[in-house]
C-alpha cells in the first residue's frame, strides 16, 4: 500500500507492486516519473511513480525519493562490491584454468611428441619385422633346400654306413681268423711295441747326430773360409767373378787383363802392363764361361747356416756393368743368387718339416742417397752406381753418386777397422753398413761377390775393386791376420783421400 500526503488532499492506493525498492532507479523502463507541483503554504516537490505491473501512479516525494535513492545506491555499491570481488575471484579462476590449460597443451604437445616417437619406433618396428619376416622366409627356403639335401645326403651315408657295417662284419671274420692262425699273437704285440721303443731311440739319436752333423758342417764351412795363415774363423768369404767382353768392347777392340790360368785355385792374375801381373787370392774364382747354377752352388751352403740360426749376408760389388745386378737377381729363364737361396730355403725347411718348424719372412731394402725404401710397400726407383771419377754428372745425378761413394767409403772403412781389431767400428757413418752390422761381425757369415771388367778400359776400376775384396777377405775374428800388402793399402789411402778431395771440390763448385 502506497499513501500519497501531499497535494489537496491524501490518496490512498491499493497496489500490489511487483519490484523493490532499490529498484526505482534501474532505468527508465521500470517507472515514469514526472514533476507535480502542489498548491500549499510550503511548497514541496512531488513526483510521481508508474508501477510497471499495474501502471498506476504513485506520489513521492522530494526527500522520499532521496532516501530511496540513498538507499538504492548503498546497495548498488555494496552489489557492485560483491560483483568486484565476484569478477575478482572469477579472475583468479580464469588465471588458475589459463594456467591449466597451458599445463595441459604443454603435457599434450609432449604426449603427441612421444606419440610422434611412438609412431616413428612402430614403423622402424614395421620395417624391422618385415626385413625379419623376408629373412625367415629367406631362412626358410633355404632351411628347406638344405633339408631337402641333407636328406639325399643321410640317405646315402645310411647306404654307405650299411656297406661299411658289412665290410666291418668281413674283417671281424677274417681278423678272428687270422687270430686263429697265429698261435703268439701276444709275442707279436710285445715286437712290436719293442719295435716302437726302438723307434724312439733312433730318433732320440738322430737328433743328436743331427746337431752333430750341423755342428761339423758349420766347422767345415769354417774351414773351407779360412785364410792361408793357419786361421779357422774368418767370417768373409769373397768369390771373384768375372764377366764376358760385351759386344761393343769387342768390336772396339779391347784386350781382356784377366788371366784364368790357376782360377781352379781360386787364383787370378791381371796384366798391368806389358808382362807385369798382379795375383790375387780369393775363396772361389769364376771365370766367364761359369754359369748361374755353378756360381750358387758355392753359395748354396750358406742357406743351411741361416736355418741353423747364423746371421748370413751376401752382396756384390763392383763397378758399373761388371754383372752385379745378373750375379744376383738373373733373369727369369736364369735366376740370379736371391731367388735361388729361397727356393733352397723352402726346400730344406720342408725336408725338416717333420723335426722342426721354421717361420720365413722376407723384406727387400734399397739405400738410395742414404735413405732407406722398403721395396715391398712402393714401387722401387731405378738405381745405378756412377763414380765421379770416370762420370761427368750433375744435378741428382750427381748426389746420386756421391752418396753411393761416401757409402762405399764407409764400407771400406767398416772392412778397415774389422781387419785391424780396432776398438771402434763405424757401422753408424752410413745407412748401408748400419743396414749390414749384424752380418759383419760375431757369429755371422757373409759372403762378397766382388765383380769385375775382363776390359783394358776398366783396368783401374777392376784393380780398385780387386784391392778392396782382398782387405775384406783380410776380416778375421782369431787373432791371427792374414798379411797384407801395406804398399797397396797406403795406395788405397791416397786414392780414398784423392777421391774425397774430388768429392769436396766439387761439391764447393756446385
């Protein structure tokens, strides 16, 4: 019920009103109001109200409407609070399933990365399984040929075993027979283990005359390179060869210096002039009609001291084109020293296969310009030996010869400091004598083909190397020496120091 007082007189109103009364001010669609203005003695300002469900009009006035306005707005603002914090704590929660939601894209991107992983395993899976499954059938199908095969195989040994379960039946029989037959079976049973007892002494005492027999070789090989003083241990045997006149010696008309008189005596002269001749004594002397095979089988021996453990050694010297290279190598229908010693080698070594066991390795070096080259693991560089004596050379050519000389020279003296029992011995002063320090001295055995020129041309190169074949066959480890020729050796010394002059001049005009 709604009273309006003001005015001329009090209206009473009967209204059920179907809003609130913070609702006034909602807007304009709840109410109309309007101004009405009373006649009094006070004049007060009155307004009226439509009530929205029945539309009828209500009188206010000015301090009414200001209360409620009052009160409609502390409730609005308190609304309006409870609406900030409501806003408020619905943020909060939007930030919370913001929050969430990312956590929950973060764990499903991982999920379908592990997915994406999963999926990658289980097509490499797939792959595997069907290379697998191809390799089984694969198997398989071989698993069947092979079944198929050891079948016709089992078959035939079954047939096979049948036969020998025959054959063995056959020779029980006639093995009972022969039992039958020999009344001492037992005595031939003790025979033969007598038998195999005595082998077994033979054997024991065939490697005892074995070692003795090596024992007397390597003595006889001792004395057969012993010097003519009386010693028995000189470890350097020298072999002389010498070659034929080459064609263009021969049409040049050059005379031969060598005489083959007492070769046989390992002797042999060389004209030095008119009826001057000089002799030297070597261990073996051949001459140019000796072939290869006579020439090895003089070296031939050395091949049983390297099985019986000596260090062996056998080189060539001597001037260009004297045959160093033939005496060596050879040719394929006529093989030089190095393949005959191993195939010697190879024979032997399988003659005692049943005694003992060998292990042969094989290496090839070249010294060149004092460098050493393993000829199995590149390909070799052709080589050749110049002397600056009797060879204008230059460039590489030059250092080619000079290294080749001072190696030479270092040899000489290696030869030198043996044969005197000197304290020091240069092995170190070039490549080639450090190369050949364990086949020079102690127990070894080396053996020097020294070759040299039957021309006139090459009188003073063959007498050169003559000189010096003779001081190596001088190396002796008893303490008797063999006697050399001093007025030689000091004519060696004066040629050594002449050449290394040669050699230093030159290298200063270069």
């Amino acid at each position: 019920m709604f009273v309006n007082a003001g005015g001329e007189g009090s209206t009473e109103a009967n209204c059920t009103m179907s809003f609130m009364a913070d609702s006034f001010f909602q807007g304009g669609d709840a109410f109309q109001t309007g101004e009405h203005i009373v006649e009094s003695a006070l004049p007060v300002k009155r307004e009226h109200l439509v009530c929205k469900n029945c539309a009828a009009e209500i009188e206010v006035t000015s301090a009414q409407h200001k209360v409620m306005q009052m009160k409609s707005t502390a409730k609005y603002e308190k609304k309006i609070q409870e609406l900030s914090a409501q806003c408020q704590r619905k943020s909060d929660e939007c930030y919370q399933a913001w929050m969430s939601l990312t956590a929950a894209n973060e764990q499903l991107e991982k999920v379908r990365m592990e997915l994406d992983n999963k999926l990658f395993q289980t097509y490499s899976l797939d792959q595997t399984v069907d290379k697998q499954a191809e390799n089984l059938r694969n198997i398989s199908s071989k698993y069947e040929c092979d079944k198929k095969f050891w079948a016709v195989a089992i078959n035939n040994l079954q047939e096979k075993i049948k036969v020998m379960k025959e054959e063995h039946s056959q020779l029980l029989r006639e093995a009972h027979e022969c039992a039958d037959s020999i009344p001492d079976l037992n005595k031939m049973v003790f025979a033969v283990q007598s038998l195999v007892s005595q082998c077994e002494d033979l054997k024991v005492k065939y490697n005892e005359e074995h070692a003795k027999r090596r024992k007397l070789y390597n003595l006889v090989q001792e004395a057969k390179g012993a010097n003519y003083s009386g010693c028995t241990s000189r470890n350097i045997r020298v072999f002389c060869r010498c070659r034929p006149l080459s064609k263009t010696e021969v049409a040049s008309g050059h005379a031969t210096v060598v005489d083959f008189d007492a070769a046989k005596d390992g002797e042999l002269g060389i004209l030095t002039g008119g009826s001057t001749k000089k002799n030297f004594k070597f261990d073996r002397v051949y001459t140019p009609k000796d072939d290869q095979v006579d020439v090895f089988a003089d070296a031939s021996p050395l091949v049983i001291s390297v099985l019986d453990g000596y260090n062996v050694c056998i080189f060539a010297y001597g001037q260009t084109g004297t045959g160093k290279t033939f005496t060596m190598e050879g040719i394929e229908q006529n093989r030089g020293v190095n393949y005959r010693t191993l195939e010697e080698l190879f024979r032997v070594s399988k003659e005692r296969s049943e005694t003992f066991s060998y292990d042969i390795s094989v290496s090839v070096l070249e010294v060149y310009n004092e460098q050493i080259r393993d000829l199995l693991g590149a390909s070799p560089t052709s080589k050749k030996q110049w002397r600056l004596a009797k060879t204008d050379v230059q460039g590489d050519r030059l250092k080619e010869a000079q290294n080749i000389n001072r190696s030479l020279s270092a040899l000489g003296d290696v030869i030198s400091a043996l044969a005197t029992k000197s304290s020091h011995i240069p092995y170190r002063n070039s490549k080639l004598t450090h190369l050949l320090q364990d086949s020079l001295g102690g127990d070894s055995k080396t053996l020097m083909f020294v070759q040299i020129s039957p021309s006139e041309h090459d009188l003073s190169e063959t007498l050169s190397s003559l000189n010096f074949a003779t001081r190596a066959r001088g190396v002796e480890l008893c303490p008797a020496k063999k006697q050399i020729d001093t007025s030689e050796l000091q004519k060696l010394k004066m040629m050594l120091d002449k050449a290394r002059q040669e050699c230093r001049t030159k290298d200063e005009s270069l």
